[in-house]
C-alpha cells in the first residue's frame, strides 16, 4: 500500500511515459521549462558577470572621484590635496593630466611607421597607486616614467606592434598649435615632437582602457600640455567606492562653485545604466519562453482532464471531493514543474560553468570570434551567479506551472459523477 497521498499517487501514475500524444505534450512541457529556466539562468548571470567585472575594471584603472577646478587648470592642487587627505573615508589623492595626443612609431625598411590618437594620462606614480592598479597590472617592463618614459595598454601595443625599448613620437596639443601657427604665418618651418620610449605594458581587463590609454609622467604631461605647475585635476579614492555620491556632497558644501566633483558612477553612468535596462528587459523577454511551456501543459492537462473523464467520475462516485481531484491534475503541473525547474537549474549550472570553454571551441572550430573583446570590452565571458537571481527565476517559473494546471484542475473537480459516467 503506497503511504503517498492518493492525490499525488494517482498524478504520478498518470505522468507514467505512455506512447500517447498527452505524453508527448508533457514532455515537450518539461524540456520548454527547462530551457527557459536555463537560458534566463546563463542570461541574468551573464549579465550580473558584465556589470560586475565592468565595475571592478573601472574602479581598478579610474578613482572614485574626480575633482577639476571651474574654468581652468588647477594651480595648487598639493594643498588642496593635503585638505583632501585628511579625511577619515580618503584612501589616496593623486593629481593628473589627460588629455588627446597623436602618436607615431618609429618606422623603418621593414616597417611603416603606425599612427594613433589615444588618451595621455599624466600621473605621478607613488599618489597613482594609490588611487588605481596600473603598477599591479602590468604584464611586461616596469613602471618606469622616468626621462621620457611612457607605459602603454596591451592592445594599444599589439595595435602599433610595439614592444617594451621601442621609441614613440608624440605631439601634444603644443605642437599642432605651432605647426598651426606656422602654417598660417607660411613659415617653411619644422615642427619636431617629443620622442617616448615605452617602458611598460599593462592590462587593465578591458579593451577600452588597454587600446585608449598612454601613460607618462605628470611632470611629461605638464610639458606637453604647457601647464607649467598646474594640473587638469585631482583623483580621489575612498575607503568605499559607493559612499562617492555622499561625498561629493559635502566637497560641494565645502568647495562651492570653485570645483567640479565627479563621481566615477556619473562619468560611467551611460554603459552601467544600460547593462542594468538591458538585464531587466532580457529577463521579461525571456520568461515568455516559460510562458509557453506553460501553455504547454495547460495543453496537456485539458487532454488529461478529458482522456480521464471516467474515472473522475468513478473516484467522485466513492467519495472522492471537488478539492481532491483538483488536486490531482494541480500535482501533475507540480511535477512537471519541479521537473523542468530542476532540469533547467542543472542546465544552466552547466551551461555557465563551462561557458568559456565552449566559446574558446567555437572560435577553434569556426574560426569566428563569438565574443570579440574589441566590442564587449573584455578577453573571456564573464558571469556571476547571484542566488536571489536563481531564485527568483526557479520560483516564478515553477508558479507558473502551477497557474498552467488551475482551469483544467477547476474543471475537473466541478465533473458531476453521472455526466462523468453517461457515456460510459
């Protein structure tokens, strides 16, 4: 004698694979719930990965904050930095230059010389480590901005083939206003730039910053960019990154109109709010695929419900109540729910944890580049499973389930024992 409720054992027995098309629909019911179960699953972890490794990225190569001085450079930024210092929340404070320059290698017989324009950052290195990990990340060379030192990104690198020793002509804003000046003078005059050797190659985990970004020292920049000892602003690292947009506050209270304060949300605010809208509506669009198993076994238990008319009416005749045979078709959409939610749950496990390596064989066997880091910004697929995400996902689609079994469960407990047998 089965110690289970009668509910649930007549369910299971009914769930038995048959080779009838009600099985067929169920099946199909629990393989829609699955995958849409595991594809929300690898898509909300995907983009939970992209919007955390995005943050870590910004805040290992940016600062928290950003102080600039309204309407020209900033000429006593060391006493203002010492202000700075003392706070309790301030980690680092460090000064910088940056602004665009035009680069050329040094070309020769084997090779032409390569141009770019990237962004020149100028620090001074024992402040910068303390607001960023440039020093940390680099792969190749030293952090060595001594002289006309210059260290560059990975992929700005691989871009001009350059090497640790090899030399860079760069013309800052300084030079194009000379050969301007000349120009418009019709001076037949030559306009020499600066030769940089590059001394390091660093990797900050993300494109934008390895391919975009040549950093020197702030003494260097202050050249190029004829501020003698001023400079564009002040980075600022807190013990928190997210007490920034309270902090900046009370710098604003304190500094007036004379500052600008940037937090490091705003200056990212674009690419982080978009990642949050586009998680929100990948995870609607992809519950209509739950929505459609559900449906599915909608499908399934309308045919249950009529293939089992007699003995609805048979069990409604000894006794059985309008609750008790709800039950029964209730526990099947249960069934298949836990089924399909668990599979899906396992799936996506799966799916995640061998992600990059099914992407490394794609690229291997097609040789097309599924995730190219030029456009996404970094090297392998990034994802971080958050249970509440799970969660969520696995409990609403099995409740959906659950909704997908009421009306042929209502209808069933409402048969009347002699329309059930008339036809019998």
């Amino acid at each position: 004698m089965s110690r289970l409720p009668f509910e649930l054992f007549l369910a299971l027995r009914y769930l038995r694979p048959k080779r009838t098309f009600v099985s067929i629909i169920t099946l199909i019911s629990i393989i829609g719930v699955a995958l849409g179960v595991a594809v929300l699953i690898i898509v909300i972890s995907v983009m939970s990965g992209f919007d955390h490794d995005l943050r870590d990225k910004i805040l290992g190569f940016n600062a928290h904050l950003t102080i600039t001085e309204a309407g020209s450079t900033m000429k006593n930024y060391s006493r203002l930095a010492g202000q700075l210092s003392k706070s309790k929340v301030v980690k680092g404070v460090s000064p910088f230059v940056f602004g665009p320059v035009l680069v050329e290698t040094m070309g020769d017989t084997n090779r032409p010389a390569l141009q770019d324009a990237p962004m020149l950052r100028g620090i001074d290195p024992v402040a910068e480590s303390k607001v960023s990990n440039i020093s940390t990340n680099l792969v190749v060379g030293s952090m060595d901005l001594s002289g006309h030192g210059v260290v560059v990104g990975l992929d700005f690198a691989s871009n001009l083939h350059l090497q640790v020793g090899d030399h860079l002509s760069i013309y800052s804003a300084r030079e194009i206003k000379k050969m301007k000046a000349a120009h418009d003078a019709k001076k037949d005059e030559a306009i020499l730039p600066e030769d940089y050797e590059v001394r390091g190659i660093f990797d900050a985990g993300y494109y934008e910053y390895n391919a975009r970004v040549v950093v020197t020292s702030l003494e260097n920049a202050q050249d190029l960019y004829d501020l003698d000892d001023s400079v564009h602003g002040l980075f600022v690292m807190l013990d928190d990154p997210y007490r920034a947009p309270a902090f900046k506050k009370q710098l604003e209270k304190a500094f007036g109109l004379n500052y600008y304060v940037t937090t490091w949300m705003e200056q990212n605010s674009g690419i982080l709010n978009a990642l949050i809208v586009e998680k929100n509506v990948m995870f609607y669009l992809l519950f209509f695929i739950v929505l459609v198993a559900a449906l599915c076994i909608l499908s399934a238990q309308i045919t249950f419900v009529i293939q089992k008319t007699r003995e609805i009416g048979m069990l409604k005749a000894l006794g059985a109540t309008k609750l008790q045979i709800s039950g029964i078709f209730l526990a099947q959409s249960a069934i298949i729910g836990v089924i399909g939610v668990a599979s899906g749950f396992g799936l996506g496990m799966l799916a995640l944890t061998y992600r990059n390596g099914f992407l490394h064989f794609m690229n291997r066997m097609t040789g097309f580049e599924l995730f190219p880091a030029s456009v996404y910004g970094f090297g392998e697929l990034p994802a971080l499973i958050l249970p509440n995400d799970v969660a969520i996902i696995c409990v609403s689609s099995f409740f959906i389930c659950i909704i997908g079994g009421v009306l042929p469960a209502i209808r069933a407990g409402r048969l009347k024992p002699v329309e059930a047998l008339r036809y019998e």
